[in-house]
C-alpha cells in the first residue's frame, strides 16, 4: 500500500478517539513492516497511553519493530507528561522511518520530536495529510493556543424552529432515530454546557444512553447562577463523571464539598454569567470538545459572542406556530449584515426528520 493509504487508516484511528482523550488530542497510529500491518493503535480514554504506545503495546516481541515504519496523525510527543515521551520509545526500539500528517503545534513538542528522530537516524516524512485529520489537530491546536474550545450547538426542534410549547412541552417533537443519533454527538465530545432551565422543567440525566457506549457520557457544566438547584436531580446521580457548577461572584452562600460536583463561581454581567469567561474556564481545564444543548438563552448568548463553531439542528416535519418556545431568543440582531454567518455542509433524511450541519464561516 501507500504511504497514502496507511495514513488514512490512522485516519480511522484517530477517529476512534474521539471525545475520550481529553485532555489530550486523538491520534491514531499504524506500524509497518515490509508492507504489512504489525499493529494498530489510538489513543485511549483520558490521553493513556497514547496511540503509538497503544500500537507497539501490542506487538509481543519488540525485537519485530527494528527497522518498522511508524505512520502517525501527529507528531510524537517530545515531553514528559502522564507518560513519557512517545519520541524516546520510537528511538529505542529502531524503528528506521516515521510518517507523519501534521507537525504537532503544542509549544511544547511543535517539530522537536521531528529533529530529535533525525538526529537519531530515523527517516521523518511530513505528509500535510487527510482533511479530517487536520481538523481533529486543528481543534487541539486552537483550544491549546488560543484559549478556545470546539463547541457545538445541538438543537432539536419543529420545522418552523420551535423547541418546546408555551407549557415547555417537548416530548418528543423529533423521532427516537433522531434521539439516538444525539446520543452519539455526546459521546463525541468531552463535555457538555447546560442551563438550569432545561434541569428544572425537564429532570434529564444528559448520559449517553447507547450499547456500548454508556461509559462515554461527557462531563457536564451546569450553569446555575443563583444556585437554585437540588442535588436530588437525575443529573447529579451519576457518580462516574465530573460535574462543575458555575455559579454567580456575587453569591455568598458556603458551596458543599463533594467528590464528583465542582463548584466554580464566574462573573456576572448584566444579570447573566459571563459566558466568555465560562469558555475560557472550560478551556484551562483541559476540555477541548464541548456540546451545548442548553435553551433559548444559552444558545443566544454563545452565539452573540461568536463562540459556536458548529450548529447540528435536528428538524421534525412538524410546524407549532407562534405559540411555541424559539430555538434561539433573541440576538438583538437589526441589520442584514449582523447576521450570524453559517455554512450548510451536510444534511441528512432521518425518517420524516431533517438533520443540517452548519460550521462557521
């Protein structure tokens, strides 16, 4: 095969890792020898080990690596962080060329595994390959080096864009096919931000309720500004993912202490939480793939800020009229030219559903 072909199946792999490696890019790995595949590897949950690990993890005898070739998404790591650095095991066991898609971007590595391999003999090829593995690295490298998260708006909604009635009823205006595949986008992010509106009218759990991927519910930020929430809720019930609480600077009351729920005061603006603050903050975190599926406000407001990189908007063939809830309230928005600018790249018939895929231009 290719190097070409070799590098799309780590491609694949990457893909694979997608919203579980947190805080940690997906990467996905291959090596081979004299034209066959030796083995294949990613990154697994929570960024350990990493892909090239995982890949030599599982060839037994390490002496058939001397003289491998090694095809990465990314660059090897350089540094030592939860593990040591990929570079000095790659040196070790000799493998005698390396092919990667992208240079890594993180200041701590960016080329100094590329020189580090040449230095040490190895043959390093830089491929610039394969569209969706520069957009995996390109949402690491923008939430690393400039602060900002991949955020998608996840909405479900009738065809005139109503997401509930006037009673805040929503079940189910979109069909259970629909439903599942929302289930899917929360696994593929890390976390996920939700106002109190939607946990006081709707006491939901916000899991991902799929076979075999109910261990990938996505960690949750929940803003309650005045602290009106009860522990009692569904969504505070699982114990296995971690759950932040922002709340109001000019709130004085004592926050609990407990081993999953993180409280995190943020600065109130005009009644509101500062919701470029919160991003910020989620970024610091290490969270890299965020999903919104807050309400009308929640959506307004990020996307006043510009911080929504992606829209995925559920349709149901079905029209509420005037006496419904928007999808989004109200952006203030009275000239042409300060509409919130998106591009179509995907729709998609789901039974008598319409799913359409906006990013931002």
């Amino acid at each position: 095969m290719s190097e070409k072909k070799y590098l799309r199946i780590t491609e694949r792999m990457a893909l694979r890792a997608v919203g579980t490696t947190y805080p940690n890019p997906p990467v996905g790995a291959v090596i081979v020898k004299n034209d066959e595949i030796l083995s294949r590897g990613w990154t697994q949950r929570k960024g350990v080990p990493h892909a090239e690990i995982h890949a030599i993890n599982q060839i037994k005898n390490k002496r058939d690596i001397e003289g491998a070739h090694l095809y990465c998404t990314l660059e090897p790591c350089s540094h030592e962080g939860k593990t040591p650095a990929c570079v000095n095991k790659i040196i070790d066991l000799k493998f005698s060329k390396v092919i990667i898609s992208q240079v890594d971007k993180n200041p701590l590595v960016n080329s100094n595994s590329v020189k580090k391999l040449r230095s040490a003999g190895i043959k390093v090829v830089i491929k610039n390959f394969g569209a969706q593995t520069r957009n995996l690295n390109n949402v690491f490298f923008k939430s690393l080096n400039n602060n900002k998260p991949f955020i998608t708006l996840k909405i479900a909604s009738t065809a005139d864009g109503k997401i509930a009635t006037n009673l805040h009823e929503s079940k189910w205006i979109t069909n259970s096919v629909s439903r599942m595949m929302g289930h899917k986008l929360r696994s593929l992010n890390e976390c996920m931000i939700v106002g109190t509106g939607t946990i006081r009218k709707d006491n939901p759990v916000l899991d991902c309720r799929l076979d075999g991927l109910d261990d990938r519910s996505p960690d949750l930020f929940i803003l309650d500004r005045r602290l009106i929430l009860k522990r009692d809720l569904k969504i505070f019930g699982n114990k296995n993912r971690k759950i932040y609480v922002l709340y109001s600077d000019k709130i004085k009351k004592k926050t609990p202490k407990l081993k999953n729920i993180k409280y995190i005061k943020i600065k109130e603006v005009k009644y509101m939480l500062d919701i470029e603050t919160i991003i910020k903050k989620i970024s610091n975190l290490g969270y890299m793939r965020v999903l919104v599926e807050g309400g009308a406000k929640l959506s307004a407001s990020l996307l006043n800020k510009n911080q929504i990189d992606k829209i995925t908007w559920f349709r149901a063939s079905k029209i509420m009229g005037n006496s419904g809830i928007n999808a989004i309230s109200d952006l203030n928005i009275v000239k042409i030219n300060h509409l919130k600018k998106f591009k179509l790249i995907n729709t998609k018939t789901i039974d008598n559903d319409q799913l359409s895929i906006y990013r931002k231009k």
